[in-house]
C-alpha cells in the first residue's frame, strides 16, 4: 500500500468516527442539563468542530464546503496549528539534518 492509499483509507477511517461523535453532540447539544454535566457538552463540540476543521483541511476534493457533504465550514486555531506543527515536524524527520 502506498502513502496516498494508506492516508486516503486513515481519513475514512476518522471520517466514520467523526460522523459517530457528531450524531451524538446533536443528540446530547439539545438537553438541559446542569452547569457541570454541560461541560462535557462544550468539550464534546470542540471535539466535533476540530474534527470538521481536521477533515476540511484534508480534504482531497477543491470543490467541497459548506454546500457540500461537510454541515458547517470551519477552520479553527487548533487545528490549523496542530496541522502545522505535524508538517514542520515531518519536514525535519526528512531532512538531512535533523533540527534540534
């Protein structure tokens, strides 16, 4: 399996996880509950939006978007940065000389 297929069939694989936890964040998001059972709601979002963000930057297709299969069009911070660091980081291991 070449990198391409082994990176195309990763993103599959979180892709049916990341469906999983927003099914649950629309299910959970719409109860009343109590200040400290609602922090996990706000975690659980987070988790679901850096998710979207995760899976709109590797993105294979040019056209998609919020018209698209993706529900919200989000890029936040965290996931730009994590992202980053990841390609930094793969960058130094490939290079000849690694940074210190």
């Amino acid at each position: 399996m070449n990198a391409v297929d082994d990176f195309l069939l990763a993103r599959q694989h979180f892709k049916e996880k990341y469906d999983f936890v927003t099914r649950i964040s629309k299910i959970v998001g719409k109860q009343n509950v109590e200040p400290r059972r609602g922090w996990a709601n706000v975690l659980l979002f987070r988790l679901s939006l850096i998710g979207t963000s995760m899976l709109r930057l590797t993105d294979t297709d040019n056209d998609s978007g919020p018209e698209t299969h993706l529900e919200f069009y989000v890029l936040d911070h965290c996931s730009i940065a994590a992202l980053g660091r990841a390609l930094v980081e793969a960058a130094g291991q490939c290079s000849p000389i690694s940074p210190i």
